[in-house]
C-alpha cells in the first residue's frame, strides 16, 4: 500500500482549518439576548472605545461606562455575562425570551453612554426643508447613530459603486408632493417643499443599517428582505476613506431569528465571527485584498475612517 505524503498533509491541514480556535473571548447569552450581545461584540472590538470608557467609568457614574468597562475587563480573561448590562438598559427577566432590534439597541447604549466616548459613533447631517409657496428654507442640524439605507429589488446597491450612489440617493433632494406635503408657518397652509440633506460632520465611525425590515401593507406586517448584497470594503465618501471593520447578521425572520457579528481585529488582522459565546476566526478570510463580500444577512455595516497620508496633510487638506 502506497502512502502519499502530500494527501496526508492535505488532510491533516483540513482538520486544522476546522477547529474553532480563536484569540477573544465571547458573552454568555441567557436566552433571547443575542441581539444585544452581538452589539456588544462590536463596541469591545472598536479601536479607542473601551479606553474611552474606562476613562470616563471613573468620572460617569450615572452613564453605562463602568458596565461597560467592567464587560470589556471581563472579555480580556473570560467568557462575560452580561446581566448588569441588561439590567441597567431595562431588561428583565420577563423581557429576555422577547427579540428585539439590533440597531434599536445599539443606539440606546450609545445615547446612555458618556458623551465623550460615545462620539466617535455620531454624524451630523444639516437638512434643509425649502417651501415651494414663499421659498423660506428651514435649516436644522440632525445628528444621528447610524444612516438607514434602502435595499431590496430594483435599488441600486449592489455593489461598491453602486453602495457610493445609495450615499448620493441620501443627499439628492427629494420633493415633498401630494399626502406628504409639509404645512408652512408662513403661507398658513399645506405646501409643496424640497428637502436636501448635507454633511455637517462626518462620524469617526460611520454606521450604515441596512432596511431590512419593511411594512407589507396587504398583510398588515413587517417583512424581512433577504436579498444578498455586494458589501465593500472600503468607502470613499467626499474626501474620506472609510474601511469596514465589522458587519451584524441577521437570520432568520423577525419574530424567530439571530444575531451574530463578524469583527475584523486590529490586534491580529483577521476577522472573527461572534456568536454569543462561541467566537472562531474564520477561514476562509473574508474582505482580502480590497475583495467585495456578498451577503444576504447583514444588517448593520461599521466602517472607520482611514488615517490621512501624510502626503494629504502636506496639501494642508487635514
């Protein structure tokens, strides 16, 4: 009987590609929490975050930071519990079999966070409502957490052009008509009217959440859309350059499914997928060398700004 070395390590390789091993730790999820778990994933994993909230845990008392800080202490030794988290956000016990949103969540934890921790997350956009009958424009600064963005059939989203465009389809001024007029102090009655967003402050880390959740208006309910999309790498957005560094999935529907999250690590350069308390690095890697990924799960895109080239600070366009 031959032996073929070649085949053996081929074999032996495979099997090594299959343990789930990994450098971090996870969250124990007691029930139905994985929605809150896997925006936590997220946080631990963001460069800067969990130094600014240890900063201010020692000095913000009456915001989450010293839960939070105790929760990423935790991960750097063990699996974490997460029920002073869940607590202080107003989750009983009654509450924990219940889904819940994903991006709901990850707003309130933001908004109960410290100010300066949490501002790496917050964009500003300036919009501007303009009455078609005396043209008086309403201006308002509008800062948010994350930016929604319409996917589904007949949208143009479908790859990293075309991801750009869904950005242009954010700012393209859109005319209020028909049931959607707005009423105009000044005319004393229902206009017509264009409303037009700007930036006013581009966020440190940029938040896309994926719509896909829609009203069915004949079934009276709310519909997943599982269509896959192109999801790139990196975004160049007006003068700056955004890389992805984590998605949150979604599966399954809206009453039954999960989360998990998918976390490029700064510390090892490899990306890691988090369930709960199970975290493995993945193999294949996805995202390589500029790659576009293809998914049908993801709900929530991070993307971190890059740092300037010295050549452009030279330029004196910091």
């Amino acid at each position: 009987m031959s032996y073929n070395r070649n085949t053996s390590r081929n074999r032996i390789a495979a099997r090594l590609d299959n343990i789930p091993y990994s450098d971090y730790h996870g969250i124990n999820n007691p029930a139905s929490l994985c929605y809150l778990t896997s925006v936590l994933h997220v946080l631990s994993m963001t460069p800067r975050f969990p130094e600014a909230v240890k900063r201010g845990s020692a000095t913000h008392s009456l915001y989450l930071d010293p839960n939070l800080d105790k929760l990423f202490s935790d991960l750097e030794k063990c699996t974490a519990d997460i029920d002073d988290i869940a607590m202080a956000l107003g989750i009983t016990e009654a509450d924990i079999y219940e889904q819940r949103d994903a991006a709901e969540y990850f707003q309130k934890i933001l908004c109960g966070t410290s100010p300066e921790a949490a501002k790496m997350f917050q964009g500003t956009l300036k919009r501007c409502i303009k009455c078609h009958g005396c043209w008086t424009k309403n201006k308002t600064d509008d800062p948010f957490w994350s930016l929604p963005i319409s996917v589904g059939p007949g949208l143009r989203l479908y790859s990293a052009n075309n991801l750009e465009m869904a950005f242009e389809d954010v700012f393209t001024p859109t005319t209020l008509t028909g049931e959607n007029t707005i009423y105009c102090d000044r005319c004393q009655a229902r206009e017509d009217a264009t409303i037009a967003c700007g930036w006013q402050h581009r966020p440190q880390i940029l938040t896309l959440q994926l719509k896909r959740f829609q009203l069915d208006y004949l079934r009276n309910r709310y519909e997943k859309i599982t269509c896959c999309i192109d999801v790139p790498q990196k975004l160049h957005i007006k003068g700056c350059d955004y890389e992805l560094y984590a998605l949150i999935n979604h599966y399954g529907s809206l009453t039954g499914g999960h989360y998990t999250a998918t976390i490029k690590s700064y510390e090892t350069g490899g990306w890691y997928d988090f369930d709960d308390a199970r975290v493995r690095l993945l193999r294949p890697q996805p995202c390589q060398q500029g790659e576009t990924a293809k998914s049908s799960s993801a709900y929530l895109l991070m993307y971190r700004r890059a740092a300037r080239p010295p050549s452009w600070c030279r330029q004196g366009r910091c």
